[in-house]
C-alpha cells in the first residue's frame, strides 16, 4: 500500500533530520523550512497530514495552517509548539484549524500515536465523504425514480405507497372498478410515414397527453402496449364515482385529440382517431 503522505514543516534542519530518520519507514516524509516552501509542496502533492512548527520566521504555524485551510481543507493538521505558545494552540484547535498540538522536545512514541490517530482520522473522513456522494447519488436516482412514477400514477396513490410498508402494498383486496382501454386506430400505417424516432417521439407525446386526463379523473395508468393505454379507476385508489370519472376520461381523451391531429397535420395523410372501450 502506498505510504501515508506527511509534511513536516519547522525551519530548524536538525529537527527534520529527526523526524524523517524516526517515520521514514511507515510514512511518505515531506519537508519545508518555510511557510512559502510548504504552500508549493502542498500544490505539488496529495498530502494528508501537515505538521509545523509555531514559531518561524516569514510566517508562523498557525498562520501557515489559516492559509492552508481553504485550499486544502481535507488534510489533518498539526502544530508543533512549546509550553509558551499552548493559549494560541488551543485556540487554534477550538476554531477548527488544528487536529492536535505536539509539545517540544516532542516524545517519539506520543509524537507516533498522535500521527496514528490523524491517519484514522483522514481515512475516516474520507470514507464519509465517499458515503456521502454515494448516497446523494442514491437520492438524485430514488427522485428521477419517484419523478417517473408520479407522471403515471396519481399523487394519492404516491403517498399510500410511500406510507404503506412493502406488504401492505401487495395484499389483495376485491373492489368494483372501471378499465378504460384506449388505442388509435390503424396505427401500423400512420406510423409508416414517420421514422423510428418520430415514432417514438409520437407516442411520448400521445402518452402524455392521454396519462394527464387520466389522473385529471383520478384513474392511473396500468400499463402501455404498443399504441394502447390501459388504465383502472378505483383499483389503485378507492374514489366515488368511478364508473363515472371513467366515462368522463373517455370524454376528455377525445377532446384533446384536435390539438395532437394539429400538430402531426403535415406528417400524416390522415387524421388520427382513437377507440375506447370503458367496462
């Protein structure tokens, strides 16, 4: 696996020297002397761990760290610091800008369990992150989903299902309904004159059209075969007058066939008729 990636930054050489010689073999050791020096390693690589030291010439640590923060704001920070600085720390560290702070002369072992725990910390950032996106790509895909379920189907029959638990859902259950079967009437020649695509274009806008005074009636769409809506009033939601509403949604569907006859007047030789049967 590779290395886990750590910038070291303190303008004393000897302390460097140190740090790499003591955690070269477990981690990706990356050194500055300077505030500038470090902004450049940080652009030039994926580091996931900067430690610095507070007090330094041009700029000190925590200053560095402020800088950082935008650009960088998934990397864990660290500060190395003597018992003068330790107010400014902790402030730092209540506003956000630092995970933990390191005391000089630092302790190896305390020095290596707190760079343990930034690691864990960064993995277990990053995996939130990655679930995060995860799950609003789940979210975005159930509301494409919901968005094509409610253009067929009446948002009182939605909000039964997304009440309801999956059982209740397929229990059986006898009710008095009406069926409405629509479908136009030589269809196979009318779509000779288009090409696949006008077709399909076609009969999207049919659809639409024709589902809209369904739900108008509180009916919903059962299924499409072909050219042929087949749609249920009562079924999927208990309504009074069904028979009626179905009647009526028969009605309305040869209302509205004028605008659709309009609109594909050039492309066809004839007008297009519908037949409908209501039980």
């Amino acid at each position: 696996m590779e290395k886990f990636p750590i910038l070291y930054v303190d303008d004393e050489a000897h302390n460097l020297t140190s740090f790499v010689s003591t955690f070269r073999k477990e981690y990706k050791i990356f050194t500055a002397t300077s505030g500038n020096d470090a902004l450049e390693i940080m652009r030039n690589n994926k580091i996931k761990l900067v430690i610095t030291d507070q007090r330094m010439p041009e700029m000190t640590g925590i200053q560095l760290l402020e800088k950082l923060s935008p650009e960088f704001p998934d990397s864990v920070r660290m500060i190395l610091t003597g018992f003068s600085d330790i107010e400014v720390i902790i402030e730092a560290i209540n506003s956000g800008r630092v995970f933990r702070y390191i005391t000089k002369p630092w302790d190896e072992n305390d020095l290596r369990m707190t760079i343990e725990n930034a690691r864990q910390l960064f993995e277990l950032q990053t995996r939130n992150k990655s679930l995060m996106v995860e799950l609003q790509q789940k979210v975005v895909e159930q509301e494409q989903t919901l968005k094509l379920f409610v253009r067929y189907v009446p948002e009182q029959v939605v909000k039964k299902t997304l009440e309801n638990s999956q059982d209740s859902i397929f229990e059986g259950e006898l009710r008095e309904v009406a069926v409405l079967f629509c479908d136009i009437r030589g269809f196979t020649p009318l779509s000779e004159v288009l090409s696949p695509k006008e077709v399909v274009s076609f009969l999207n806008e049919y659809y639409q059209m024709m589902t809209e005074v369904v739900k108008q009636f509180n009916g919903s769409v059962i299924q499409f075969v072909g050219d042929e809506i087949f749609a249920a009033f009562g079924a999927l939601e208990l309504y009074p007058d069904t028979a009626r509403n179905s009647v009526f949604c028969a009605l309305k569907m040869m209302d509205v066939l004028p605008a659709l006859n309009e609109k594909y007047r050039e492309k066809f030789t004839t007008e297009i008729e519908i037949g409908i049967g209501v039980n």
